[in-house]
C-alpha cells in the first residue's frame, strides 16, 4: 500500500494551489479522495488517473474539461 497524500502534497504533485485542488474537490470533478474523519487524503493512483483523464490534443478538445 502506498502512503496517503496530504490536500497539500496532492496540490503540489499536480503544480496546483491547495484551494483550487479544494474548489475541483467540492464540484466533483477532481481526483478521487479518501475521507477520514475530518482529513482528506489522496491516494497516488488516483491522482495519477485524473491527471491522465485531463490529457487532450487541442485546446478546442473538450474531453478533459468535465
């Protein structure tokens, strides 16, 4: 098992600000999380398959914007 990401470490593995990782979070279309108690934690696998979910070829390629 690999360890859990702080909000901060996901945030600084996808060069995002912990607020935006937080804003994506709470709209439903960030990376998957895990809730405990009050944390929130990431597991590495699922940030790294939202990030591969973003890839597109075109900035007019709508794919990776939902």
């Amino acid at each position: 098992m690999h360890p859990l990401l702080t909000q901060r470490q996901a945030a600084e593995l996808l060069c995002l600000s912990e607020r935006t990782l937080e804003r994506v979070r709470v709209l439903g279309f960030g990376p998957k999380f895990v809730r405990l108690a009050k944390s929130v934690r990431y597991r590495p696998g699922d940030v790294e398959a939202w990030l591969a979910s973003r890839v597109v070829s075109s900035t007019s390629d709508k794919g990776g914007n939902q």
